[in-house]
C-alpha cells in the first residue's frame, strides 16, 4: 500500500512545523509505502517541502520511503485556480508508477514492484535512505536489477559462495546492456551473459558474482552495470561480505619457537570455534599443505595439552636438525562436514652441542676435573684417545642431573679407575699426548659433537 503522511504536519503555534518522528498512521507502518513530497518546481534537487513529515517512526525505522511531486495540476483544483500540494499530490504519483511497472510487468510480485521504485528514485540529501527524501524522488527507469545490492553473509575463509543477479527490461520496447565491469577481489564475475545484449520489454539476462575470501574482514566491493536506460544509464551494485574462520588459533602465536631446553614442556594450545562444533582434531605435520598428517591428537573443549610423547613425535617431525613444525585444527558438526583453521608453525631449534671443554688439572698423580658449558644436552659421551685418529680409545658416560638446566657449567671429577684408564692408554708417562671430545644427546635424542680437544700428562 502506498499513502501519504495522513495528513501534512503542523501545529496551531508552528504553521507547516516540520519536525522528525511525525509521521502519523497509517504512513509509519511495515508493509507501507510512505512517500514524502518536493515542489514539482524544484524536482530536481528539492528541497522537501516544509509540511512533508519525517521519519523516523516511534520504533525507530527509517521513513519514508520515497518522494513524489506536489505542486501539481489537477482537473479539479484547475477549475478553482489552484494547484494540487501536499503528500496527498505526491503519493498518487507514486500509486501511479507502481500500476505503470505492473502493467508492463504482470508476473512482478509486491517486493519487486516495491524494489523497483526505490531502487530506480533519484537519490538526494544524504547518500542512501534517509529521514526526509526515503530513497530519493519517484523516476521510472527502464532497467531492473534484482537484487539491488547483494550481500553474501559470513563466508569461510578459503571457500566461495555464488550469488545470481538478474536484469531485467520493465519499460521499454528494448534496452542494451553496455557492459558490466567485474568487481574486484576477493570478489569475482564468474558468468555474463548480459553484456553487449538487447533486452526486450520483459526479458532478462543474468550475471553471476563469486565471494571468496582469503582472509579474514569484512569486504565491501560493487558491480558496475552500464546500459542505455537515460535515467540510469550507469548502476552500481553494491557487495558486501565477511570472511569468517569457524575454526581458528589462538596460542601458541605463529612461529613459536622452541628452544632445547624446552623439549619436556610443550605449551598449551588453544582456539576458537563455532558453537556447532562438537570435537576436534590437532593436526601436526611437516608439510605445510598437510598432504602428509603423522601426528594427529583428539581434543575438545577450546584448549588442549599434549603428553610427553605426543610433544616428542612432534618435535621430532622435522628431523635432526630442526626445523618447522605445521599445526591446525579441524572441528566436526553434528552431521559430520567438518571447517579447517589457518595453520600456524613451531620453529623447533636444532640440536645444540656443548661448549669447548677443558680438564685441569693434567697431573698424573691427580684426579682431573671435566667442565664444558651445556645447552640443555642431559647425556653425554667423553671419548679419549692416544691420537687424533684415535686408533686406540676409551670412553666414558656421563649424565645431567637436571635435564632442564640451560647455559650451565657441567663439571665432573673423574674416579681414580677412569683416570688410571686414561694413563694406561697413553703409556702413563709425563709428556704423553692425550686426544679427546664430547658427544651429547638432548632430550629428543638427537646428537652433536664437539671439536677434538688434547691435554699432555704432567708428572
């Protein structure tokens, strides 16, 4: 239904008072058309005549929704000498393009009659629908487009979602659509088959738009249509989106890092979902497409620990030497489709060997003390050799006590046996050369060594 404000607003002390929030009934309700009026001699900028009401209504929705003229002629006022004013002049217009566009278009439902006047009005005062113009002043334009903007909603962010637009000829015996150019990423125009055609009174053509985000945000972006129509021969079609992770990470941060010293204890991980997920699956791998999964780990809630072994099969992933680790999440609905988060990676450091050793002292008659500055290794292997090839060696084992120490100063003093050992092998006289060097092993096995090292026995 479309009618005016009921009657045009004023009061006893304030003639012709416009104020906001005058609507009156019916004009202010859902499912009516209430159009304001512009003096037909300033219809093409306005302003809004001084009468004409303003939104918004007492629940807050914005009115009205378009403008006619007033000001006019009409049979009955010409005979007294007076021109037709007020939203009483203005709505009939409006009534009367609507039975324009349903005579040419008898299939045309409420919404698309409705959609076609707003969308076609000429806008004025501030961009968009406002509280005095609704979308601008009444124009019958030839062109339809449906819908009129499109928003594609929350899509997940590495997939797509594919709109249709349709245009279509309400008023005209033909019409050429020019062009339509493509918008831009992250949205694309996958399909045309509008461009360069002649639309006869009736028929339509149809584009379709894709929205594929590749990150998280909201995106705004438009589609030009440009066509013959001389009222509006260039429309823009606005799109709208949001990139949304139903599964994301929030800890540890990306590129964690991982020092030797922190092999036993693996950090806590946690995220964010969706609340239609109901489990959860950690997946580690070295590969960051996850063509290969070694490690995975059931969780629920929205953190989750790992054991020490799970913390080890991980830290292992890339090798000996260290390297990046691969971690993301997937969460499962009821029904079993299932979202993946972005990755994030560990950076695991590789093995650290232990400082340069020294022994003192070297006498014969005394018991050596060992030391080297350790970086987390917690086993050790002390080789001694009467050369540097060493063709004849012995060895000797060693152990951390605190795993977990990290920069410390490992010192050891050897037992008479060990040292006794030692001497034998190299002849036990002052002078003689003995060669010698660390292996070390951390917490996940791996190995370094350190440079060749020699000490002479004093008497």
């Amino acid at each position: 239904q479309i009618f005016s404000f009921y009657h045009d607003f004023y009061d006893d002390l304030n003639p012709y008072y416009l104020a906001s929030n005058s609507l009156m009934s019916p004009a202010d309700a859902k499912g009516v058309m209430a159009v304001a009026a512009i003096d037909q001699t300033k219809w093409p900028t306005g302003p809004q005549e001084e009468f004409s009401s303003q939104g918004p209504t007492s629940d807050g929705r914005i009115k009205p929704e378009i403008s006619g003229p007033d000001n006019v002629a009409s049979y009955v006022y010409s005979l007294y000498g007076y021109s037709f004013k007020g939203t009483s002049a203005s709505s009939p217009h409006v009534a009367g393009a609507a039975a324009l566009i349903l005579s040419n278009n008898p299939s045309f439902t409420v919404d698309q009659v409705w959609d076609t006047l707003v969308t076609s009005a000429v806008d004025l005062g501030p961009g968009g629908q406002d509280l005095a113009y609704g979308s601008g002043r009444l124009n019958l334009s030839t062109i339809f487009v449906d819908p009129a903007s499109v928003d594609f909603g929350e899509v997940i962010v590495g997939s797509s979602v594919e709109k249709v637009i349709t245009i279509q000829n309400i008023g005209s015996p033909s019409l050429t659509i020019d062009t339509v150019a493509a918008p831009l990423l992250p949205y694309a125009l996958v399909s045309d088959s509008c461009s360069g055609k002649s639309l006869a009174l009736r028929e339509n053509c149809t584009l379709k738009v894709r929205f594929s985000p590749s990150s998280t945000g909201d995106f705004n972006g438009s589609l030009i249509i440009s066509s013959d129509d001389p009222s509006r021969g260039m429309i823009p079609v606005p799109l709208t989106g949001k990139g949304e992770l139903w599964v994301g990470l929030s800890s540890p941060s990306d590129q964690f890092p991982i020092s030797p010293c922190a092999m036993s204890n693996p950090p806590l991980f946690e995220w964010y979902a969706n609340a239609s997920m109901t489990r959860y699956e950690m997946q580690f791998s070295w590969d960051p497409a996850f063509l290969t999964i070694p490690v995975r780990v059931k969780a629920s809630g929205y953190a989750s620990g790992l054991t020490s072994s799970q913390w080890k099969k991980v830290l292992k992933l890339p090798g000996s030497s260290g390297g990046t680790v691969y971690w993301r999440l997937v969460g499962t609905r009821p029904d079993g489709t299932e979202n993946v988060s972005n990755k994030r990676c560990i950076l695991v450091a590789s093995p650290q060997p232990v400082g340069i050793p020294a022994i003192f002292p070297v006498s014969r008659n005394g018991l050596p003390i060992l030391s080297w500055q350790n970086q987390c290794n917690i086993r050790f292997k002390v080789w001694f050799g009467s050369d540097v090839s060493f063709s004849r060696k012995t060895s000797l084992f060693f152990h951390v006590p605190d795993p977990n120490v990290n920069g410390g100063t490992f010192t050891n003093e050897l037992t008479s046996d060990q040292w006794s050992k030692i001497r034998n092998l190299v002849g036990d006289q002052p002078g003689a050369n003995v060669s010698w060097y660390v292996e070390s092993w951390d917490g996940l096995n791996r190995y370094a060594v350190t440079e060749t090292m020699s000490f002479v026995l004093t008497e």
